[in-house]
C-alpha cells in the first residue's frame, strides 16, 4: 500500500477535499490521509510515498522533516531543496532567460545591517546606489517589494523618491525588490500543477479577496489563453514546481509574469470559487496518484526544474571530457 499524504496548516476546505477525492478513486495499493509526525529520525524513510506541502514555508521544522522524508525515497511536492533556495528576484532573472517578458525589476540590499553585520561587512557595496539610474530604468508608478516569501505582505505602490525612500526605510532588513508596474488591461492567475495541466484564471487583483476571481469583462481571446498557458508552463517546466500559480499582467497585448513563485497557492474554496476548487481538487488528485504509481523507494523521487537538470548535465559532460584527458595522459 502505497501512502499520500497532505501536510497543511490552517486550511480545511482543500486538505479535506484532497483526501476525500484520492480515495474516491478506489485504487486498492494507494491511499491519501493527513500527514502524522511523532518523530523524525536522521536519515530514516517515513511512511508516505507522496506528501503534498501546503505549510511548510511558515513551519521550518516541517521543511526539515520534508528533506529528510525525501532523501529517503518520499516524492515530495513541492521539491523541498528548490523551495528553500528560490525566490522571486531569481525567478525573474530566469523568466528572461526563457524568453517570458517580465516587469523591469532590481534588487535593493537591505535598508538596515543585517544582524552581526557592520560597515566593512559591506566593502563591495558601492553605497550609495545609483539611484538616478534605477529610478530611470524602473520608471514611476513603481512596486517595492520583498524579494522572498509569499502573500502580499510589505508591498508598497510608490509614486516618485519620496515615496521610495520613505518606504524604504520601513523595511528595516528584509531584501527588496523595485519593479516597473504594469498597467494591465487584463488579468490573469493561472494553476499549474504536474507542469502539465494548466487552469487560466480571469481575475482582477484590485477587488476585494472574495471576489476577485468575478470578472464582468467577458471572456478573454483564446490567442491570449494560449499565450497565457504557454509562458505558464515554461515557467514551471524551467522551475520544477509541481503545485504553483503564476499571475500574468497583459499590457498591449503582451502577457507580463507577475507573480510565479506560489509553491503553496490558495486552494481554498471560498476564495477561488466552486468552479475552479473542483478544478484543483481533481488535478491534484490525479497527479498525487500518477506520482505515487511512479515513485520507487529509496531513490530520488524529486522534480528537478530544466534549469537545475540541464545544469546538471553540463557539468556531468564537462567532467566527462575533463576524465578523458586525464586518463589519455
């Protein structure tokens, strides 16, 4: 009997939901059920084929569990090790990479020393920043905003220096993020899970959270859908996330990513709406259970993105050639 299991925090309606569909299914070797911690030894398998991460960003001690559940043979979604060390300002420098226009974007150190820092911790910093030219660049109006971590916590719209500096200074240590803001004549979140099934979402960021998934514009082009779907899964495929949302600002035309590191999306039935919870619901199912058929014990049973794999595979080629020489010498 293979185990799926969901960690989760104070969500209900989608854990539930999850649970309920994976064993509606009916499969005799496969069962889905709440993850149950009462120890975690080093090194030691835990009982779940599969575990679905819902938490895990805001529990560190259920990070650490999820590593050490993986390196054991555990598929867990989202890849743990990725998680820790992504974040947006990355994810925008890949995007450009792979051709997905993004907003103008820089990164800004920290207004405040980090903790156990001082000033010659900062030698290679020139400081100040050329301000004048990244103001130039990024243009005004302007977001600020963390360079990691989710939700929409220590965002500031700024409108000229003032506003930026006056800002600025509110965010004490964390990493900020200066982007261009994109005035979108539509708007889209979109479902990505499995990097292969893909659920495009009209949804207007600017009403109140229970209805921002109500849209009165009619329906959108299926040129811009396409266009939409396809930037999605690049980015995903590209990342190696399993359960993500990416949020596409489209201006003249133009799908602009806005937001795509969502490894732990609201699913909640309340906020995203019958339709599309029914969607989540059933598609996570079906790839928590493709993903239990094909996990093998004892193995790397992880998603590893095409940047990391493709990496990767460069090195193992250039080891290669180098052993080559070495070995003709």
């Amino acid at each position: 009997m293979k185990k799926i299991g969901i960690l989760f925090g104070m969500e209900r309606s989608f854990p539930e939901a999850f649970i309920e569909r994976v064993n509606k299914a009916g499969l005799k070797d496969i069962k889905a059920e709440p993850v149950l911690i009462d120890k975690v030894q080093q090194g030691e398998p835990t009982d779940y084929a599969v575990i679905i991460d819902r938490i895990s960003q805001d529990v560190p001690f259920y990070r650490a569990y999820l590593k050490n559940a993986a390196i054991s043979g555990t598929a867990v979604i989202n890849n743990p090790f990725w998680w820790s060390a992504d974040e947006k300002f990355f994810n925008n420098a890949l995007a450009v990479k792979i051709g997905v226009p993004v907003p103008k974007t820089v990164i800004l150190p920290s207004h405040d020393k980090p903790t156990d820092t001082t000033d010659s911790s900062f030698s290679n910093l020139n400081f100040p920043l050329s301000w004048e030219k990244i103001f130039e660049y990024i243009g005004w109006p302007a977001y600020m905003k963390p360079h990691a971590g989710g939700g929409w916590k220590s965002v500031y719209k700024l409108n000229n220096m003032d506003d930026f500096f006056r800002a600025y200074k509110e965010t004490g240590q964390l990493v900020m993020m200066l982007q261009e803001e994109i005035i979108f004549e539509e708007y889209f979140r979109c479902y990505c899970l499995g990097r292969n099934y893909v659920r495009v979402m009209q949804y207007e960021p600017r009403n109140p959270h229970h209805l921002r998934y109500v849209v009165t514009s009619g329906p959108a082009s299926e040129k811009l859908v396409k266009k939409v779907r396809d930037y999605v899964l690049q980015l995903n495929q590209a990342l190696g996330y399993d359960f993500n949302t990416v949020e596409m600002a489209v201006r003249g035309g133009i799908p602009y990513a806005i937001d795509f590191c969502n490894p732990a999306p609201d699913a909640d039935v309340n906020s995203v709406g019958q339709e599309n919870f029914e969607w989540v619901v059933e598609h996570a199912a079906k790839m928590a259970i493709e993903r239990a058929q094909q996990q093998k014990p004892n193995s790397d049973n992880l998603t590893w993105g095409t940047f990391v794999s493709d990496s990767v595979a460069t090195f193992l080629k250039r080891n290669s050639r180098t052993t080559s020489k070495a070995k003709s010498k």
